[in-house]
C-alpha cells in the first residue's frame, strides 16, 4: 500500500477536443471518433496531449467505439488490421504522454493511459448502449467474446489500467469484472450508464451492481462509478453506495455536459444545467476519487476542473488513499502532481 492522492484527475470528452484538432464534425458517424485511427492519427495524439496540458493524470484511449466487427464494416478492414489499430490507439496516447513528459522534464508523476472498453452496445449504432435492451438477447458468453479481443490487445499494447465505461446494464458488467481475471495484471474502473438518480440506464439499482462488482474481482477494481450522464444524477446515484455496514468502495464520475444527443438534432441542452466543473467541489467531498468529463466537455474543461481539483486539495480535505498500481507494482497516482 502507498500513500496517494485522493482527486485524480481524468481528461474529458475525447470526440469533442478531437473536433479542434480535424476541422470538422466528430459525431454521428458509426465509428465515431475511432475512426480517425485509420485517417488522422496525429490529430488522436494531439487530442490526448490537449488533455494533458490542461492538467489530466489520466488519459482514455481512442477505443470506445472501436471493434473487430465495427471496423470491418465500416472501414473494410479483416481482424489482424483492426486490432493493429486498437495497438495505434494506445501508441498515440503513449505518444502523447511522452510528449508531455518532455515539455515538462521536472514531472516526477507520468500520467497513466487508460485503454477504453466501451459496452457491446456501442457497436450497435442505436443507442442501446444507454439503454441496455441487448443484455435481455445477447448471452454472458456472447458478450465475453465480443469483448475479449478488445481487452486482450489494450492490455498487450501496454495500458495501465482498462477503462470499463459506459456499461448499461449488470449482466454486462458481471461479465466484464470476470473477464479480466483473464489478466490478472492489469487493474480496471467500471462505470455505469443512467438516466435517473437512483438506477442504471437498464433499470438496475446502482449500489446494489457497485457492490455485486466490488465482491466479484475487488483485487482488480480501483473504482466504480458513473460516466456519459447528465452531472445532476451524479450526487444522488453515488451518495448510495458507500453506505455505513458495507465494504468501502472508491467511487469515480466523469458526467457529460447534460446536453441530450439526438441523430437529428445533435446535441441540445434541454435542462440548462450548469457547467461540469461547478459540481467538482461537491462530488470530492462525497468521496469521489477520480473526476473528470465525457461527451461535450473539451479541454478548457478540464482545465477549470483542474483549478477545483487543486483548489479542494488545498484547503487540505486530502487523504492517503490506495492508488493505482501498475502493473510492475509500482504506485502511480500519488500525492505529488505536475499542476
């Protein structure tokens, strides 16, 4: 055990910093901004680095949206091609890491790269992903298989820890929790879809799937928690897991903005909510341990999360907490940062 920093700090909505660096529109395309793995690599790299600068310790690979199946449909590309670009996602945001490095030579900390496994869902280009309906057809068997290249070639390319996210449903997340005990090198969060306070987005109560995962593989779990969600689910979904007489788990969020995506409409902001980094503060003092943003939050976000982020560890609410622990052993996120 080490003693490391309680706030860590994610990057934030991948497709939409990516969109500064193209010059043109991310979202709606079946692959999203996976895509750009096979077009503009530099430009995926350039976006990993954008986070960095603005203060993330953590990096999420390119992959959400990437698969076997999704890349030989939509790109024509057989099985060996497809993850050679799973393999380049990882590369870019080595790349990045060590660009940042070199720009900042008196950082004692290297910001860890995190290999994105997005649910089956995504690959279905029909929002199921936030909805779950497929764990009610797709076999626990299915849906391993369909992950485990995905997972198998993260790990082998050299991420420090798996980013099980956008998960809608339990059955799902069961089977990603087990799957990884394949790779019992490798540490991992998991993070739910909703759509409420209280549930995930296929109507499973949050703590009662926090905790069935936590008791499932706590060796390799260094979070759960919620990603992809309007921010003001946020409080009231994670202030129900830790509850006295249960096993502590560390809680992890990183919200999208509250806009509502539509293929019509693109993003609109129905509820007005207020900006993600004004509800950082609060989310720490819950016991969130890593924050960060997702859909249509960019690097200037991040940049005023970073301000919070640091802001809260100054007035001194830190505490010694386990971190990340790589997979020589090492810890990784710890108390002494390069912000």
């Amino acid at each position: 055990m080490c003693a490391c920093r309680k706030a860590v700090l994610l990057d934030g909505g991948f497709s939409t910093q990516l969109v500064e660096n193209v010059g043109e529109q991310v979202d709606g395309h079946p692959l999203w901004s996976a895509r750009y793995l096979a077009t503009h690599p530099r430009a995926v790299m350039q976006t990993h680095l954008d986070f960095l600068r603005a203060g993330a310790e953590v990096i999420i690979t390119n992959t959400y949206q990437a698969s076997i199946g999704g890349f030989r449909e939509h790109l024509g590309l057989a099985e060996q091609e497809s993850l050679k670009l799973i393999e380049l996602a990882v590369q870019m945001a080595k790349d990045a890491v060590d660009t940042y490095m070199k720009e900042n030579p008196s950082c004692k900390v290297r910001p860890l790269v995190a290999g994105s496994v997005g649910p089956y869902g995504a690959s279905l280009h029909d929002g199921s992903e936030y909805t779950g309906e497929y764990a009610d057809t797709v076999t626990r068997e299915q849906l391993a298989a369909w992950h485990r290249p995905r997972i198998q070639t993260l790990v082998a390319a050299g991420v420090d820890l798996l980013a099980l996210e956008t998960i809608p449903c339990q059955k799902e997340a069961e089977v990603l929790v087990e799957l990884i005990k394949e790779f019992p090198r490798v540490q991992a969060w998991i993070s739910f879809s909703s759509k409420d306070y209280r549930e995930i987005a296929h109507g499973e109560c949050l703590k009662d799937v926090a905790h069935e995962c936590w008791s499932r593989n706590s060796n390799q779990l260094v979070a759960i928690g919620v990603n992809c969600l309007n921010p003001k689910y946020v409080t009231s979904l994670l202030s129900q897991i830790n509850e006295e007489g249960r096993p502590h788990i560390p809680l992890i969020v990183y919200p999208n903005s509250g806009e509502v995506y539509t293929p019509k409409t693109g993003w609109t902001d129905p509820d007005q909510v207020p900006s993600v980094d004004s509800y950082v503060e609060e989310w720490l003092s819950l016991g969130v341990e890593y924050v960060g943003g997702c859909c249509r939050t960019n690097a200037k976000d991040i940049q005023r999360m970073r301000s919070r982020v640091d802001r809260w560890l100054k007035e001194g609410t830190f505490t010694g907490t386990m971190g990340i622990v790589s997979t020589n052993g090492s810890c990784i996120a710890n108390s002494v940062g390069c912000h």
